[in-house]
C-alpha cells in the first residue's frame, strides 16, 4: 500500500498541472463520472497522510491564489525539477499481506453522505499510482499470456498537451480534505508534542503508529522499519519506554519518511533492513507475526528478537504478547 512518501510524490507529479484547464478526460472509473471533470480547472493539489486531494473549479472562473509552494516542492526543484515517475512501489508486500491490506480496504466503511463539493480524494489502496505524461506498460504476461497494459482509473489530458494518469485508485467527491496537517509526519506543522502523548500510552507501540490520527502517512513498512532502527520490540507499551527512546522512535520516523521520499524523488527504490526479511542486518533470525488490536486490523509485523528485546513491566513480566 503506497505510503506518506508515496503519496507526497504522486502530488509533486500533480502540482504542475495546477492552473490547467482538463480538455479531455477518459478512465473506467464507476465511483465518479469521469466527464464530469471535462473543461474544469485544476485549481490546488494537496496530500494529508495517504490522501491525495484535488481541488477543481470552473475554467471561466476565478483562478483563485496558487497553492502554497511546500518545502518538499522547492527542495525537488532545486535538485532537478519535476520527480522522478514511478508506478508501483519498489518494495513488494507479502502476499498474506496484501490478501489483509484488500480485505481491510475492502471492508472500510463508506464515508458520511455529504453534497458533493469540488474537492476529488484519492486514495491508492494496495497498488494504486499516478503517472505524469506516460502510460504504464506491461511488463509481464498475465495468466492468459496475454501483453495487456493496466486500464486507467482516470485519464486527465490538459489544454498544455500534458496529462496525468491514475491507476488502481478509489476517488469520490468531497467539500474539502479531511485531514489534520499536525498529524502528517511529512508536515512541516507535524505535531511531536501530541504525538509522544499518543506513543506513552500503556497499549503495544506498534498499534500506536499505525494510528492516522496521530501519525498520518505512517504505515507498516515505516513501522516495521522504524522499530528496529529504534531497537524497540513492537509488543512493548509505550508507557513503559522512557522518553528519550520515544524521542529516538519518533526521530526515526520522520527521518526515515523523508529520506524514503528523497530517494523516491531521485528514482531510487527502498532497501528494507528489517521489513519482509529472514535475518537481520547483523545476520539475527528474524520473528514474523499478524500483531494488531483485539477487533481490529492486524498487521505483519517483523522484528529481531536480539536487537529488539522485549521490555519488562514492573511487576517482572514481558509486554503482552511477547
């Protein structure tokens, strides 16, 4: 499932296009009329945590102010221009993992009716991708033998000859993005204070991070990935941990985020340490398990059990589940 990062390029591949008039439109989608886009203005482009937001207005109307040029906009300016394309993401789930990823984004319960506003979420489930001026191609065969190349959700072809393309994405009108800048980890007005409040709490720190409210973007490679260069087990609670190991934990994080983000912007792909392997990078045994609150989503987790040690309560015995 694209992440923070993932996200946060799909949107620098957008913001090009922000003052253009769509001149013809096409896609399979069935959430949305697709022509319903036809002779609009894209008018702001925005990401919160793994939602891609496009605003889009009348053409003979007001343009309105440019939207806010982000610090990540201008770093990939300066190193080059437009991001690197990219379709799918360069680590691949498990395939028990995506089997649960689908299932659960399956199962998410539609959102509150509402009047249609102008404002088009996206959301990229599994292996959702947008590409800028190029079509994706076949790269394999599929289980007919046949060379087809992925259907597009969306196909938005601007008056400037350019056109962005959306696959395998879920997309439905709304008044305005959803979303709580102090909780992205790719926000400059991320919240740490609220933040570490969330991470001190008695349930295991893995549940934590994958909670939206307070870590938007993060999802289970970062988590996977984050624990274990924090060296914390993800059973452990949080309120057992020091603060100093939840600053190195949320250091991690957003450290982490953005360096995934810089190589994504450069066209270079993840090298996981601990996500989806065997050994660790000290050559451990690695423990693998479905770790998630009682009625709630699961999700694979992966840890050394020497790097990563369980951390005893008070009372002598290990963090639950460990």
């Amino acid at each position: 499932m694209p992440e923070g990062p993932s996200v946060r390029k799909f949107q620098l591949l957008t913001s090009p296009f922000v003052g253009q008039v769509v001149a013809k439109v096409g896609g399979s989608s069935r959430k949305i009329n697709v022509n319903d886009l036809n002779a609009l203005r894209l008018q702001d482009s925005q990401v919160h945590g793994k939602n891609l937001y496009l605003a889009f207005v009348a053409a003979e109307g007001p343009l309105g102010p440019p939207a806010e040029e982000t610090v990540l906009q201008r770093e990939a300016a300066s190193r080059g221009g437009s991001p690197a394309q990219g379709g799918q993401e360069q680590v691949r789930a498990p395939q028990d993992e995506e089997l649960q990823e689908l299932h659960h984004s399956r199962s998410e319960p539609p959102d509150a009716a509402e009047d249609r506003g102008n404002w088009l979420r996206v959301h990229f489930g599994l292996f959702g991708s947008i590409r800028a001026n190029e079509f994706s191609r076949a790269n394999k065969a599929n289980k007919r033998g046949d060379w087809k190349d992925p259907t597009p959700r969306l196909v938005l072809h601007f008056e400037s000859g350019g056109f962005l393309v959306f696959y395998n994405c879920r997309m439905h009108w709304c008044s305005s993005p959803r979303a709580d800048p102090a909780s992205d980890i790719l926000s400059v007005e991320f919240h740490r204070g609220r933040a570490l409040d969330a991470l001190r709490t008695p349930n295991p720190i893995c549940y934590t991070l994958l909670d939206q409210r307070y870590f938007s973007g993060l999802g289970n490679i970062i988590k996977n990935e984050i624990l274990y260069l924090a060296k914390i087990h993800p059973l452990t609670q949080g309120s057992l941990l020091a603060l100093s190991d939840l600053e190195r934990l949320l250091d991690c994080a957003v450290r982490f985020s953005a360096d995934w983000l810089h190589s994504k912007l450069h066209g270079k792909g993840l090298h996981p340490q601990i996500y989806g392997k065997e050994q660790c990078p000290l050559g451990h045994p690695v423990m693998k398990e479905t770790l998630g609150p009682s009625g709630g989503f699961k999700r694979l987790t992966w840890w050394c059990p020497q790097c990563q040690p369980a951390v005893l309560s008070g009372d002598g015995d290990p963090s639950p589940g460990t």
